[in-house]
C-alpha cells in the first residue's frame, strides 16, 4: 500500500524528498522501482549532495572533468582530482559527500626546504604530486600547512594526517617524539600532542639506551607530554600520522594552522620523505 502512494506522487516531489537523504540511500532507493529509478537519477537530487561551491572547485581542476549528469560529476569527484596547479590534491566522501583535501609538500612551508644541504626535492612514481620532499641530514625539522575553513565542509569533525615515508637509511627520527599541533585561529581550538617519525623496536630501543645512556630521558623532558603516537600505514601505499583535530562550525571563516617540529633534540636527523598534510572528515 505504501509502495503505491508512492507510486502516485509526481517524479519531481520524489527526487525532492530523495535529496533530503544521502548518496547511498539514493542509490539504495533507485532499486525500488522504476519510478524511483529515474527520480534517484535526476540531477535535483545529486545537485544536493555536490559542495555549493563545487563550481568554483571545477574551475581549478587541473583536468576537466567530463559529465552529462550531476550525478556523474558527484561520482568524478569522489576520486582524488589535482587542483591550484597541481598542489593539492581534492575528493568529495562517497557516503556523505564532505569534502577532504590533501595539501602537497609545494603548499606547505618547511625550515630550510629549498637548501639542498637539509633538503631534496625529487619526483616519484608513488606520489599524486608532481615532487616529494627528503630530508638529507639536519637537527631542527619543522613542517607548517594551513588551510582555510571556508574551503571545508560546515558542521563537520576534521582530522589532519602527516603523509609520509622513511627512507630504508633513515636515522635520528625516532630518538625523542616530534610535537605536533593543530590549531584553528584566535586559539579558540588547540589540538596539541607528540608523535615519533618511524616504528621503534625493542631491539634499537636497547642499542639507544646503551649508546645515549640518561640523555634520551632529559632530551624527552623537553618535550610536551603527548601520547607518542606512531605512523601507521595508508591504503595508497604510504603512511600517515594524525596531528590532531578540530570542529568546523557554520561560522565565519578562519584559518586551520598544523604543524609536525622536532628542534629540541638536537642530533642529527635524516631519510624522512614528505608528501603532503591530508584534511580529510574524521569516522565518528
């Protein structure tokens, strides 16, 4: 019986009522019935799920996207896109239609970057970004992004992930953690913790304790206390940390500063390789 009201309901009131949904309940109800099928389909539905500004974020696409339906334009966006020159990297969330992006090494500062004593630049397969950044030999690393919140989407809980790698001669980046923060203007959320660079066996921690002796201890004193999280790996084949989080409201728009430091161990540190900070909707 409540198939065939439904049924009776004009195509538009019903493409109407399946934009008030999500991306997969539409798709779910498109196997209803025809009817269903073609409203599921219309583009007042899949207009809804697309960002407001997702025109403006057509215009800066590296490659055009090619589409003869809202729908199909959800669906292209939902795969990684290059955008600003191909310094960031964008996607839409196939389930909620939230926008995530990934800001490339090229959009982040970092401390005597382009001083190839510190620091290279080389191009690799492995990456979306035309360069990647490996650090060569320095004491003080310390990585900077931000992002604006206007370019995110409202009402939603971001993480904000160091995209990374370690080179197979690395050294120095595990001896003290890292201090990592996230921090959304005027202070008014502070995200702050600490994270070591690379993975720590039993086996290297003992030869440290041996070789350093009481000194790691008063380099960690330095430190700010956090938890120590560690890299863990992604499924694009490179690993991330999280350096915190915050709440994008609906109001105004404000600048999202992150940051990755370690300048108080002063030892030498070496063979950690940056892709990119991802800003991407956190599960909840």
């Amino acid at each position: 019986m409540e198939g065939e009201c439904f049924n009776k309901l004009p195509e538009g009131c019903v493409s109407t009522i399946l934009s008030f949904t999500s991306p997969p309940e539409a798709c779910k109800y498109s196997m209803v019935c025809p009817m269903f099928r073609s409203a599921a389909e219309s583009d007042v539905v899949w207009e809804r799920f697309l960002p407001v500004d997702y025109r403006h974020i057509l215009s800066r696409l590296v490659q055009p996207l090619m589409f003869s339906s809202r729908k199909e334009l959800f669906l292209g966006l939902c795969s990684p896109n290059l955008i600003d020159a191909g310094n960031k990297s964008f996607k839409l969330d196939k389930w909620s239609g939230k926008k995530s992006y990934i800001l490339s090494v090229r959009d982040l500062s970092i401390a005597w970057a382009n001083d190839p004593i510190y620091w290279s630049w080389r191009s690799t397969p492995e990456s979306r970004f035309s360069q990647v950044a490996k650090l060569k030999t320095m004491s003080w690393v310390e990585i900077n992004g931000k992002i604006r919140t206007q370019m995110l989407s409202p009402n939603t809980k971001y993480g904000v992930y160091l995209i990374m790698k370690i080179s197979n001669r690395a050294f120095g980046l595990d001896l003290i953690p890292s201090e990592i923060s996230v921090e959304v203007s005027n202070r008014t959320q502070v995200c702050n913790g600490t994270a070591y660079l690379s993975c720590r066996d039993s086996k290297k921690k003992e030869m440290e304790r041996l070789f350093y002796g009481n000194r790691i201890e008063m380099l960690k004193s330095r430190v700010i206390e956090g938890d120590g999280r560690v890299p863990c790996e992604r499924g694009d084949g490179w690993m991330e940390i999280e350096l915190g989080h915050f709440f994008n409201g609906d109001q105004g728009d404000e600048e999202v500063k992150m940051s990755l430091r370690e300048v108080k161990g002063q030892h030498l540190k070496g063979g950690l390789i940056i892709e990119g900070i991802e800003v991407r909707p956190k599960c909840v």
